[in-house]
C-alpha cells in the first residue's frame, strides 16, 4: 500500500516510501551504492524500520541490488532491543550507523 501505511510483513512491519522521498535520497547519494560505490537505485533503510519505526532520509541511504541483498536482516535481528542491533551492525559493516 502507498501513502505510508504500515503493512505487516511477516510479523514485523514494512514501509513503502513514497516515490518522492526516494528521487531524493537518490540524487542526493548521487545514484551511488553507499558501500561499494557502483550505480545504485534501491533505497534502503540503514536501520530495517521494524526495528525503529521511522523513516527520515539521515536513516535512508542508496545502495546497489547486491549490497542491498547482502544487508538484509531476519526478523528475529527486528526483535533485539535497538542498541544491540546497532552494535551488531556496526560490527557487522564496519561502519558506524548515525
């Protein structure tokens, strides 16, 4: 569903960002994977939005179909407490998420 509407997912929640805030996360990366730096188009959230329930372009980032995939997370990751899952992913990429 468009419009911002929290939709289940396999018992966490998902959210579809309108086709506006995408363009700009996009031109704003440079159409640019935010790890690797090949073409990108999918906009990702840094931390899953069924971990944090938001959705601003500081917590959004481009990124290229292969990293994208290679940076899922399982449901049972949406279930540690907030913290634990920064430190994992930090850990994880290598990276510290803002």
């Amino acid at each position: 569903m468009e419009g911002g509407k929290v939709m289940p997912i396999r018992g966490g929640r998902a959210y579809r960002q309108s086709q506006h805030f995408k363009e700009t996360i996009r031109e704003r990366d440079g159409h640019t994977c935010q790890l690797c730096g090949k073409p990108g188009h999918e906009v990702d959230h840094i931390v899953p939005y069924a971990v944090s329930g938001e959705t601003t372009p500081e917590g959004s980032r481009v990124l290229c179909v292969q990293c994208n995939r290679d940076t899922r997370r399982t449901r049972r990751d949406a279930a540690l407490p907030v913290d634990e899952w920064y430190a994992s992913i930090e850990l994880e990429l290598g990276v510290t998420v803002p």
